[in-house]
C-alpha cells in the first residue's frame, strides 16, 4: 500500500470533518441580541489582534526565507541554489500552513462560545457538545494540515531533508504566535483580576471591567491559535525527525518511510472517530468525558497500527516503541491532573494555605509544581531509553535505528494530537462560554453550568500543556539525532571524521551544555517581563477609566473596551520577537564558535533545562488557578474570603507562567534544535574551533 496516498486521504478526511463540525456548530442558536453583540466584540478584538500578528511575522518570515535562500542549506555559491530555493519554499510553506490552522481555529472558537453559553440555558449536554466540537474544529484542521503538508513535501521533491525547513516555518510562527498570544491573554487577565478582584471586589466576568473584553479575546488567541500553532510544530517536527533517520536506514525512501506515514495517518484516522463519537450522557463529569474520548483514540490508534505492523510487515520493534511513546503520554497526562485537578490533594493544599496569606499560597504551590516535573521527567526518560533498548538490537552496529526508535516514540506520543488538540481548544471556548452567561444576565443555572464546563477545561488545558512539552521532549531528543545525522553528510561529503557522539568531558560540549542550559531561562524571563510591562500600562488604564467615566462603578456606564485590546495588541507585539530571537541567535553563536561539537552539548542542555522549566511553570501554574477556583466554588470561605484573595494572586502569578513561558518554552527547544540541523553545514565550514 502507497502510505503517502493514504496519508493524502485521511488529511482530506480531517478537514472535511473540520468543515462539517464547523457548519453544524454555526447552526446551533446563537443567543439573545446582547449575546450576540458581545461575543461579536471578543471576535472583532480576536480578529484585530491576529492580523496584525501575522502582519509582522510575515515580514519575519520573508526575512528569513531570503537568508535560507542565500545560506542554507549551504552558501548558495557553496551548494545547490535550486536545493536554497526549495528549502526557503519549504519554510515559507511551513509558516503558512501553521498560520492557517490557527486562524481558522480561532474562528470556530470566537463563533461557538456564544452558542456555547447559550446551550447551558438548556442542558449541560448541549453545551458540552458545541464547546467541544468548535474545539474539534481546531484538532482536526490542525493535523490535517500538519501530515499534508509534509506528506507533499516528500512525495513532491523525494527529499525528506525539506521537511526540516518546512518544520522550521511552523515552529518559528508558532513562537512567534504563542510568545504573542500568551502576552496578549496573560496583560489582560491579570489586568483584569488584580482590578477587579482584589481592588474591586467585582466578579471575574462584570461587564463593568474595562479589560473584561480583552481577558476573552485573550483565551482565544493564546489558548486557542497559539496552542494550536504550538502543536501544529510539535507534530510535524516528530515527523521530520522520524523521517530524517529513516531515509538513513532505508538508503532512500523505503519500508521505514512508509511505517512513519502509516502510524501517522492512523494516528489522524484514530482522532476523527473519537470526535466523531464524541457524546456525554445526562448528568456526568464533563472531564471524565474529555478524558473517556482519549482512552478511546488511544485504543483505536493501538488496534489500527497493530493491524497495520502485521499486514504490512513493518517492524515490531518499531511499534514496541510507539506504543511506548503513547502509553507513557497517556501517564503523563495522568500524572498532570493529579497535580493540578481540584478534586485532588495538592489543589486543595494549597486552597488550604491560602487562608494564611499569599506567600503561603505561593511556597506550596511552587513545590508541588517543582515535585510534579519528576513523574513526567522520569516519564519522558523511560520513552527516550526503553525505545532506544528496543530497537538496538535491530542493528547493533548503528546507532542510527535505536535514534529511530526515538523518533518512533516520539511519533507514537504524538500520534493522538487530533484528539488532544480538540480537548484543548474545547477549554477557551467554555472559558468564553462563562464570561458571556455573566456578562449577558443569562441566569444562575447557565452559570453553574458553564462553571462546570470551565473547570473540566482548566484541567485538561493543564493536561495538555504537560502532553505537549513532554512530546515536545521527545522530539527534540529525536532532532539531536536527526542533527546527528546531518552534521555526518555534511562531514562525509567534505571527507572529515564523523561524530558518534558528544562526549560531556570534550571542553566544547561543555561550554555548549552550559550555555544551552541558560536560554530557556533568559527565554521565561523575556517572555514574563513583557506580561508584566504590558499589564502595568493595561492596570493604569483600568484606574483612569474607573476614575474618568461617571457612572461606571454603578454600572450606568459602558467602559472603552476597545482602548483595553488595543494596549495587549501594541504590547503584544512589542514584545514577542525579542525572547524568539535572542534564542536563534545564542544557537548562531555558539554554532560559529564551537562547531557542531559545542552545538550537540548546547541541544542537550537547552532541552534538560527547558522541560524542567516548561513543566515547572505549566504544572504550578495550572494549580494556582485551580485552587483559586476552588475557593470560588464556596470553600475556605468562598469569595471575597482571605484565601480567595490570597489564591487570586496565586493565580495572578501563575498566569504568566502557564499561559505565556511555560508551553512556549518547548516551542523554543524545537526551533534551535531545528536552526541547528538546518546550519550544520555552516557550523562545519565557519566555526572558530
């Protein structure tokens, strides 16, 4: 069977499932008049934002097209300029096709939250089913658009190295769209909250917030287009770096080419009959119902691969790895809730300490998040060996299949991202649902309702935060091989020695480790300090407001909503391209000084710091929230309590690090890992030492 073929029509599949959800969920009611206006303010904001987002990165992306044509992947009076030329191609494809699967995301989320919150005036169930098919939208628009565009890649060209280019376009945009997104949502929430919630004493959605409006445009270009484009990266980078090697050991396009295309197509096949047969029955737990979807498309994609392995005489070794890759995603996964679900101890802990202050709230809630790295660290550990003591003895004298099946974990991991996507976008929408039922007076039990929705999307964005950075931490063990391996043609083609390895006692990896190690670091802070400005310029905007329009506070008055988007757009977008950069440009550094040898230690050190980091930051700050909603939910003395105010500001600091930092580290881990396979060639004809 042509998998490539196969991969083409499971994509075409995805999307006319997207289309088809998408029509059914602009069917469904879309709420009284003020409903409407008011989810049209959060579409208009969203819309605003993104397009002057991809405005500015796609002046970026033309820069960097022109320097991939001029030097990659050799100077193009060293190499092939028609080999430039499809790279940059390859590049320019890459961003266009990420940027297109968040925009049509964001869409679907910005039509279906007031549809959302207008179902919960009706049942839980209804409810529960727009806000998770407007997120389906998402997941399958994404993967669809992730395999067909490495899928034509390959089959176009014949060369697997593109999809590394094509790779970057979609990790450089999501970044980009993360870092942005994540400034814009994390300004206005924080803005929003520390106003109202601690000054004020208002509810979190009142119409009379000024950054009310900016805090729902927020959830949607953060959560929603950045995440997506998040994942978007996470997916095609397991693909490029599976592919990479397996070109290696098939000495061209072969058997292990085609094994990656089919567990990816499956793994695609698998999501769309999860959505598909998506339902929630009267009266359950809207996360155990999230949760019952994953164990599903797990179960699926096991079946279809196995089937697959055996019918098609792909390896089992390989498949051992996969399902590795996936079971240990799934634990992770599991692992994430316990920490931050408020049904659990650690949430309710903290909640606890709250009652003595924030600085309680604070200590508790960074230890548990620093204890909740371990299991997924020992998680993503396990995968990285177990699959390389599987697949060794497949060829004892190439290290080249055990990185493979790394890379197949990796895959397998990421194989169910249709699925895992849908449940993340899900989160947004419902986050949007809540605000609207507040903000348009549609009644207490639509309230309660979307309270309900809320919360089990809280805790799965938390679970899917860690799936993703975990993935991620797969894939760029994967990329240091797929890195290893272009280093070598480079080093073969010009008759030098090749690397087995990066030997940590070798001066030039570690100068390399230690340099890599600090970025993610540098990274956060960036990122974070941005939030901080902006929020400040937004807090003082709130106060003038308050202060200048008469009646406001009695609510007698509307508050310039559009002047609150317009500080996180500006802020937004001031921020964001400083933090990508600095990272591209520490890789260039230490590439040109040290060689490949110094860039090998300074992947392995970019990657240990930056998922201890990502999941410190994603895990702790899930926790926050959580436990400031369990004080919400009426315990410890509910709101307006000590300890509501106290986990209010827990929450405050959690923001940044769970919606901004935390996911766009491993973003950051992906993209130099792939500028430095993509300039190994440079590195080898340029360094210093």
């Amino acid at each position: 069977m042509d998998w490539f073929v196969v991969s083409v029509v499971v994509s075409l599949l995805s999307f006319a499932t997207a289309a088809w959800l998408y029509l059914w969920v602009s069917k469904q009611n879309p709420g009284t008049k003020k409903t409407q206006e008011i989810g049209a303010l959060i579409r208009e904001g969203a819309n605003v934002f993104l397009a002057r987002e991809y405005r500015l990165l796609a002046y970026f992306v033309l820069v960097v097209a022109a320097l991939i044509l001029l030097f990659l992947p050799q100077p193009i009076w060293h190499g092939e300029p028609k080999r430039n030329l499809l790279m940059a191609a390859a590049y320019i494809a890459g961003s266009v096709f990420s940027g297109f699967a968040g925009k049509i995301g964001m869409n679907i989320a910005t039509i279906a939250n007031s549809r959302t919150a207008t179902a919960a005036t009706e049942s839980m169930e209804n409810s529960f089913m727009i806000g998770f098919r407007g997120g389906a939208v998402m997941g399958m628009a994404v993967v669809g658009a992730s395999l067909l565009g490495v899928t034509g890649i390959t089959m176009l060209t014949g060369d697997v190295a593109l999809t590394l280019g094509f790779s970057f376009g979609a990790s450089s945009l999501a970044l980009f769209a993360k870092a942005g997104g994540g400034i814009f949502t994390k300004t206005a929430d924080i803005a929003a909250d520390l106003v109202g919630k601690v000054e004020l004493g208002i509810p979190e959605d009142d119409p009379r917030n000024p950054a009310v409006i900016a805090d729902n445009v927020g959830d949607n270009v953060g959560d929603v287009a950045g995440m997506g484009a998040d994942l978007f990266d996470s997916h095609v980078a397991s693909l490029s770096a599976a592919l990479v090697l397996a070109v290696v050991l098939d000495r061209g396009i072969g058997k292990f080419t085609q094994m990656v295309f089919c567990y990816a197509a499956s793994g695609l096949l698998s999501s769309i009959i999860g959505v598909l047969v998506a339902r929630i029955s009267k009266g359950a737990d809207p996360t155990a119902a999230l949760n019952k979807l994953t164990y599903i498309t797990t179960a699926v994609f096991v079946g279809i691969t196995a089937i697959a392995t055996a019918v098609f005489g792909f390896s089992w070794h390989y498949w051992a790895a996969a399902m590795l890759g996936l079971g240990v995603g799934v634990i992770i996964g599991i692992a994430t809730d316990y920490f931050t679900n408020d049904l659990r101890k650690p949430v309710q802990q903290v909640a606890s300490a709250s009652q003595s202050g924030p600085a309680f709230t604070m200590i508790s809630g960074m230890s548990y998040g620093f204890l909740s790295v371990f299991p997924a660290l020992i998680g993503i550990a396990v995968s990285a060996l177990g699959a390389f003591v599987i697949t060794n003895g497949v060829d004892p004298t190439s290290i080249t299949d055990a990185l493979f099946g790394i890379s197949m974990a990796a895959v397998g991991m990421l194989s169910i991202v249709g699925m895992i996507i849908s449940n993340d976008a899900y989160g947004p929408i419902v986050d949007n649902a809540r605000g609207l039922v507040e903000m348009a007076d549609l009644g207490d039990e639509a309230l309660e309702i979307t309270d309900a929705l809320d919360s089990a999307g809280n805790t799965v964005k938390a679970i899917t935060k860690g799936f993703a950075i975990s993935a991620a931490g797969l894939t760029v063990i994967a990329l240091l091989g797929a890195f290893l391996s272009e280093a070598n043609e480079v080093l073969l083609a010009k008759g030098m020695e090749l690397i087995q390895g990066f030997d940590i006692m070798n001066p030039l990896v570690f100068f390399g480790l230690i340099v890599g190690s600090a970025v993610p670091a540098v990274f956060s802070a960036m990122l974070m300090l941005g939030v901080n400005r902006n929020a400040e310029r937004m807090v003082a905007e709130i106060h003038r407001q308050f202060e200048e329009i008469p009646g406001l506070k009695g609510g007698h008055a509307k508050p310039d909503y559009a002047r609150c988007i317009d500080i996180a757009t500006t802020g937004a977008l001031r921020e964001l391209i400083p933090a990508g950069l600095m990272a591209i440009l520490v890789t260039l550094v230490v590439g040109f000084i040290g060689g490949v040898t110094a860039i090998g230690g300074f992947l392995a050190g970019n990657i240990v710091s930056g998922l201890l980091l990502a999941l410190f930051m994603s895990n702790s700050g899930g926790l926050w929230d959580n436990a400031k909603k369990y004080v919400e939910a009426g315990n410890l003395g509910g709101k307006g309590s000590v300890a509501h105010k106290a986990a209010v500001v827990g929450d405050t600091v959690g923001d940044p690090f769970k919606d901004t930092a935390g996911p766009s580290i491993n973003t950051q881990i992906t993209v130099v890992s792939l500028v430095s396979s993509l300039t190994a060639g440079l590195f080898i004809l340029f360094s210093i030492f």
